[in-house]
C-alpha cells in the first residue's frame, strides 16, 4: 500500500512539471527563433525591395510578411477564443515597410500574450487548438524559407544564415547562441 502511494505521488509530481513541456518546447524551440529571424529579415530587406517577387506569379516580399501577420492574428485569436482582430483584408492595406514591419512585431506580441495564458491541458484541449498553436511555429518557418530566396536574390545574408556564421566565427556553441536569442527575446 505504502508502495503504490508513493508511485502514485511520483506520477502526480511528474505530471505537474511535465505539463508544460508542449508549450515551453514549442515556444522556445520553434517560435521565438523564427519569431527572431522573420523580424530580422523584414528589417534588413530594403524598403524599395519590399514588391520584390522572384517570379511574377508569386507573392512580393511584403506581401509574405503581411502574409505571416495575419496568420499571427487568425491563430492566435482561435487560440483566445476571439475574433480575429487583423484579418487579411486590413493585412493587404498593409505596404509601407514601416507599416509591415510595426504590424509583424504587434502580431507576434499577440502571440506572446496569448502563449502566457496557456498550458499544455488548454492546448490539447481540441484538435483546433493544436493545430492553431502549432501553426503558428510551422507556417512561420514556411514563410521564412520563402522569404530566405527573396533576401538571397537580393545579396543579403539570412538571418539565420549570420547567426551561424557569428557562431562560427565566435566559437560560440549552440547552446550559447541559443542562451543570446532567448536573451534578446525576452528583451523584445
């Protein structure tokens, strides 16, 4: 008896610091870095180089941005259980790079607020909710994979790119490139 109280005491603790791994992981992991990187390039990009397309039938610079933005809002607004407060319509508006730019940086404050009020039960609560908090990590390494081609078109180095070849050159291990970026996030 005595035994299978202490297991059991043993679960409910690990429980209780597991319940979070889903949300902490995905958030420190995958989120902030390319939260980080998506920044980044919409500030290195020149403005006049923001209705740069690589191919005319594709989006322009800006507009995968704008792009990255709205589904910012649309997440997580589902997420909070609340209409979406900048909805394509108002994105597509969106063409100055200052505008793109202060708009980008409000979406991921959104998001940031919005992942302070979750935990791992409140995620996995419904299969939206899931697929929504994920998303928001996936689809914004797929807009930064397309925007990588629009910055190297253009001559500039990546992001992700210069903090690689920063850590190189510092001989700084990833663990400690990881330490900064988690730095400067939490800075934002």
């Amino acid at each position: 008896m005595k035994m299978t109280f202490l297991l059991l005491a043993g679960l409910a603790v690990a429980q209780v610091h597991a319940q979070d791994n889903l949300t902490t992981t995905n958030v420190q992991r995958y989120y902030m870095p390319v939260r980080l990187f998506l920044q980044a390039a919409a500030d290195v990009m020149p403005a006049e180089k923001y209705s740069f397309k690589l191919a005319p039938e594709q989006m322009d610079f800006g507009q995968w941005i704008n792009h990255s933005t709205e589904r910012n809002y649309l997440d997580c607004s589902t997420l909070r259980g609340e209409p979406n407060p900048m909805p394509k319509a108002k994105t597509d508006l969106l063409k100055s790079k200052a505008d793109i730019i202060k708009n980008l940086k409000e979406s991921f404050d959104y998001c940031d607020a919005t992942f302070a009020k979750l935990d791992d039960q409140k995620i996995l609560a419904s299969p939206q909710m899931v697929a929504s908090f994920l998303h928001t990590s996936v689809h914004n390494n797929e807009i930064y994979g397309n925007i990588v081609g629009y910055l190297r078109a253009n001559h500039i180095v990546p992001p992700s790119t210069a903090m690689v070849q920063e850590m190189i050159k510092a001989k700084k291990t990833p663990d400690q490139m990881f330490k900064e970026m988690m730095d400067k996030y939490n800075k934002k």
